[in-house]
C-alpha cells in the first residue's frame, strides 16, 4: 500500500473534504502485500468483490502455502475480521506439511480444501445454495463447491448421486429443487443433468462439468459441449472441475439479491 497516498486520504476524510462512502470507494483499490518474490496477496479483493482472495494451492510449495497463510492471518487479526482463510486442491501430503507449521488449519479431505476457520462460522447472507452430484465420483469437485459456499457464509443443502441413469432418485428430490434459491449442478460422462435440472427448477442453475468419463468423454469436455448446448433456459456452465468458481457465482447471485432487497 502507499503510505503516502493511505495518508492524503485520511487527511481529506478528516478534514471533511470527502465523504465516508467516498474514502470506502478508494480505499478498494489500495494495493497489496508482498510474500516473499513468490505472491502479491490482495487484502482489499473483499471491498471490491464481496469475497476474500483465497489460495490456490496447486503448483505451490508446502513452503509457500504456510507464508501466504500466515500473512492473510496477521491482516485478517489487524482488521478485525472473522472470515476463513482458505486453500484450494490441497492433497493429503501437502496438508500434512502445512499443518506441522499450522496446527489449527482444518482440511476437508474430499474437497480438498484447507481453511483457518473461526470458532464460530456464522451465516452471512440469506438463501440456500443446493448442490447436486450426477455420481459418487463428482463427489470431489461437488464437495468443493459445497464446503466453498459455507465457508463463504452461505446454507448449503447436499443432493448425492442423482445422475439421469436413474432418473428416480432426481425426481424424488424435487422438493428440495425447488427450496433452493442457486443450483449447482455437478456431472461427467454425458453431462446431461444440468439440463434436466433445469427444466424442473425455478431458480438459477450453474452446471459445472467433471472429467469423469471414459476415453471419449475427452477428460470433461463432452460433459462441457453438453452443458453449453443445453435446451434449459436460465443455466449457466462453469470450466471443468471448477467446483469453486461455482460456489462463488452463486454467492455473487445472492449477495446481488440481497442488496437489491435491502437497498443497500
């Protein structure tokens, strides 16, 4: 951050020159904290866009994970917030590394997902977020939507092992369908669920396509072609896999809900 601009700023607040909403505005696009020469982290993403920079584990070092961690801590005590910090396609070995540095982080070995967690997780927005797996082994891309969603602070409802080749155990879950205020929808193979899904519900349906599928699923991208050409209004398709992106969407839908129902 520019301590010289940080100061000219609260000097034009105190002074009366700007308003409260106006310094709010600015301080969004303050800069961001160096980590080592490895990562930038950006402490205002959630001023600008209602979520937390969270970490992208894949491709980093056990090493690299603890630094950032530990300096998304040190900002979160500074300011006062009680949000999780979280870290993203964690697998097992790697968590194990981490937590010999960090004993408190907890893991959630099917989303692969390692977070700081306040002792109380309190819910932030209304409305339910309902994900659905076609199968079992969607279950991990299913799961990180899900466990993305309520660390974020929103209720989440799980629906498990629906897929459309027993089309019966979808059509038992309607009432839930339509409880729910987003839909994630999580398939591979064909990836036809989302379509069905979303000519029974009300609300919106994001489709996230998984890489689960034999040789000519093209590791997802059959499901992806699926869900893109879907004759059901109102779905909207994540890229393969990206159970997070999913979560973070729908959250957007009911933050703007929100805001548009309080005024705010």
């Amino acid at each position: 951050m520019d301590r010289l601009k940080l100061q000219n700023l609260l000097e034009s607040l105190a002074q009366g020159q700007i308003s409260v909403n106006t310094a709010l505005e600015k301080f969004k696009h303050f800069g961001f904290e160096t980590v080592g020469e490895f990562a930038k982290i950006d402490h205002h993403r959630s001023l600008r866009t209602g979520f937390p920079e969270v970490i992208w584990g894949a491709g980093k070092t056990p090493d690299q994970i603890v630094q950032i961690i530990e300096a998304m801590r040190r900002k979160n005590l500074d300011i006062e917030q009680n949000i999780p910090i979280m870290a993203t396609l964690i697998e097992p070995e790697i968590f194990t590394k981490l937590q010999a540095n960090i004993p408190e982080l907890k893991y959630y070995p099917i989303a692969r997902i390692c977070a700081l967690v306040p002792e109380k997780l309190e819910l932030r927005y209304p409305g339910l977020i309902t994900v659905m797996s076609a199968g079992t082994s969607d279950l991990p891309v299913a799961e990180e939507a899900a466990i993305t969603a309520e660390l974020c602070g929103f209720k989440v409802n799980r629906i498990w092992d629906v897929g459309v080749a027993g089309i019966h155990r979808l059509l038992n879950n309607l009432e839930a369908i339509a409880a729910a205020d987003v839909l994630i929808v999580v398939a591979g193979m064909e990836g036809a669920l989302p379509s069905v899904v979303g000519g029974l519900a009300d609300c919106p349906v994001i489709a996230v396509p998984t890489s689960v599928g034999y040789g000519a699923s093209f590791k997802g991208i059959s499901a992806l072609l699926t869900m893109l050409n879907s004759c059901a209004s109102g779905i909207g398709v994540m890229n393969i896999d990206n159970g997070f992106g999913a979560a973070i969407l729908a959250g957007q839908i009911l933050r703007t809900a929100h805001k548009l129902n309080t005024n705010i």
